[in-house]
C-alpha cells in the first residue's frame, strides 16, 4: 500500500461469525475498501457476494495472490493463523490476525519473522482493549490524576460454553477453550493499563460440564506487572449466572432475554441431541445477513471484557451507562464517551494510520506474542501450580 492512496484495500479470510462484525465494521468506514472473502465452505462465499457485492476466494492462496488487496483479516480457526499470516505475509499483504494469535510462543515467533521479513504489518486484532471504555482508561491512568495504578480486576460470567461449537473449539490442544479464545480480552486490556508489562502469572482453570470438558470453561488468574500493579481476572463461561444482569435493564429475573435459551442449550449438550455443525452454520448465516446491532452512543456492557475496576492511589473507576465512572475525593463524576462505532473499527484505523501516517502500532506481533504468553501462563500455572515468571512481554509504545 502506498500512502498516497489512503485506503485500505481488504479480503477476509474465515466468513464466520467474527467476520460478520468485521466487515460490517469495514462498509462504514470511508478509508477501508472490502474488496474480497475466501472461505472453503460454498454457502458463506455466497452470502458474502450476495450481502456486500465483493470478490470470493474458495482459498486463502487465491485471495493473497488478488493484486486488488493490500491488507488481509484472518479469521480462520487458530490452527490457521500461523501458516495464513505466513503466507499473506510472504504475498507482501499487511495482515490483522484474530486472537488469539497463534497456539504456541513458536508459532508466533515465526509469524513475527515473516511479517519483518517480508516489510509488512502484522497486528493482532479482535480483543476490547481496542474498546473505547478501556481507551478512556488508559488516558486516566497516564493522566496520573488519581495517582499510580495499584490493582486491576476484571470478571466475567457467560454463556460461551453453550453456544454451538466446533470440535477444534472445545479442544486445547487446538487452541479451544475459554483462556485461549477469551482471555485475551481481559490480558489485552489489563496489560494496556499497565503499560504492557506482565512479570509473573498464578492460574487456576476449570473444566466441570459434560461433555464439554475438554477444554476450560472457566479461569481466574493473578497477574504482577512490572510496575508494581496487580490484575485479577475471573472468567466463567457456563452460562448460569450471566454477568450482563447486574449491568443491563431487564436482563435478570425469570423472563431475562435468553434464559430458557441457555436452559435448552444446556439439555441438548447433555443429552448430545444438538447437531453443532447444523447449529454453527445457522447462526453463522444469522449473523452474515443481519450483521451486529448497530452500536450504541456511548458505552456498553462488555460481556467478554466483563466488569472491570480500575484501582489507583487516588480513586478508583469502572464503567458506567454512557462511559466510565471515577470515584475519588471529590465524590463520583461519569466521563461520558461519544463513541458510535462497534468493534473491529479502531484496529482498522490503527492499521491506517500506521500505514498512512507513520504512527506505532501498539497491538502489533511482539504485543500478541506477549499477550499470549499470559494465556499460556495461566494455563500451565493450573498444571504446574506454582507462579509462572514471563519472559516475552513488551511495553506500550510511545506515542499510542
């Protein structure tokens, strides 16, 4: 891409359900062109034709070898995205990589040294440290207004376990389970708040529900920064007690939105009377024609980052209705965001103005890499049951 272009030419690879929100999020953005999807499953490359008019690949090779497309999004399973990066790297495209970014530290070195080796952007995508709550944050915490960061916590509870799955979803050795595909969320965002240095991991994991315990469904980790900082993060994914019902109206109760859904769900995965592929693939298509809810103005309730509380010398924060609340000395004051945009946006735009106007990119390989080391940490204390001394972290760059 040169920069007299100003736009970023796109293909997706994957035409899944984090695709849908990605490509919507790329039609509304005047700077990014959606040139092209590949997939090697015929009914989302037409969904994808009939719903935005683009070019389809049945491979990823055919849709790197377009000379249309600058910049490839990979959201392909995570088996995939070591040799995908590596091969849109080694076509010169500059590549967005869901997370997490590999399933092992050598995979993603590898994926490093393809992207510098062959001139390209490689930067990690898909996590809410994007988000503009945690954003607003970090521009709190780097204010120094209420003093140094002590402690962090995040928790989450949801249904992710019942949701209809893959086997290479609910397989660890395949990067499935809650701390390879949600964690990251949490790290991401704790570590940006930070300021990107994660010295030592303690986790617990489990795996409770049959016959679904293959992978875990639930974590909680204890994080020490190099700053002196602290993170807890608890994440249950089983789908009983959801944590969007202390934080949305109407969402608790016997008539929430979703209960007797997940009680349903519940039923078939135990009694093994849900077909999963069937099940994927619809709500794969759900998603593909109707694409995301339109984002609110404003803040919302994050179900994948959870609740997150931000505590300093001086005060403390955690998200509010319209942006985040600050609590501090002088009582309780609510900074409202303005942001409309959904998820996806702000690492397209990062991407941009790295390419465009020569900004650093703050989620970029080395920051994937490291945020994946505390994810592999988590799991490995779990086993190990000891502390897990880190070895691969990198700091936020200035200027970002």
């Amino acid at each position: 891409m040169t920069t007299s272009s100003r736009t970023l030419h796109v293909g997706v690879v994957g035409l899944g359900l984090a695709a849908a929100s990605v490509t919507s999020a790329m039609m509304a953005m005047p700077h990014v062109n959606l040139v092209a999807g590949a997939d090697i499953n015929p009914r989302a490359l037409q969904g994808f034709q009939e719903k935005y008019g683009a070019k389809t690949y049945a491979s990823i090779e055919a849709l790197c070898d377009d000379p249309d497309i600058d910049t490839v999004w990979i959201a392909t399973p995570n088996t995939c995205h070591c040799p995908h990066v590596i091969l849109a790297a080694e076509r010169g495209k500059h590549v967005i990589v869901e997370k997490p970014m590999a399933i092992s530290l050598a995979e993603a070195e590898r994926m490093i040294e393809a992207a510098e080796r062959h001139g390209v952007q490689l930067l990690c995508g898909g996590s809410r440290s994007s988000s503009a709550v945690v954003r607003k944050m970090r521009e709190v915490v780097v204010s120094g207004t209420l003093g140094r960061l002590r402690a962090m916590t995040t928790w989450s509870s949801t249904d992710w376990m019942l949701r209809p799955r893959r086997p290479d979803e609910l397989d660890v050795s395949q990067g499935g389970g809650v701390v390879y595909r949600q964690a990251p969320h949490q790290v991401d965002s704790v570590r940006l708040l930070a300021g990107g240095k994660v010295s030592s991991v303690r986790g617990v994991t489990g795996q409770w529900m049959a016959p679904r315990h293959t992978a875990p469904g639930f974590f909680s980790a204890l994080l020490e920064c190099d700053n002196g900082a602290f993170a807890t993060l608890v994440y249950s994914a089983y789908g009983y007690f959801m944590a969007s019902e202390l934080f949305e109206p109407g969402a608790s109760g016997p008539d929430a939105p979703g209960l007797h859904g997940r009680i349903e769900a519940r039923r078939h995965i135990t009694t093994g009377t849900r077909d999963e592929a069937a099940a994927k693939e619809q709500r794969t298509r759900d998603a593909q024609r109707t694409g995301p809810a339109a984002a609110p103005r404003g803040a919302r309730f994050l179900s994948d980052l959870g609740l997150l509380v931000v505590s300093c010398e001086h005060g403390d924060m955690r998200q509010s209705p319209a942006g985040i609340y600050i609590y501090d000395d002088a009582g309780t004051t609510e900074l409202q965001l303005t942001e409309t945009r959904g998820a996806y946006a702000p690492e397209l735009d990062e991407l941009y103005d790295a390419l465009v106007y020569g900004k650093p990119v703050l989620h970029s390989g080395r920051w994937g890499l490291a945020t994946l080391e505390v994810c592999l940490a988590i799991m490995q204390s779990a086993t190990a049951h000891r502390d897990i001394p880190l070895q691969h972290q990198v700091a936020v760059p200035d200027g970002t």
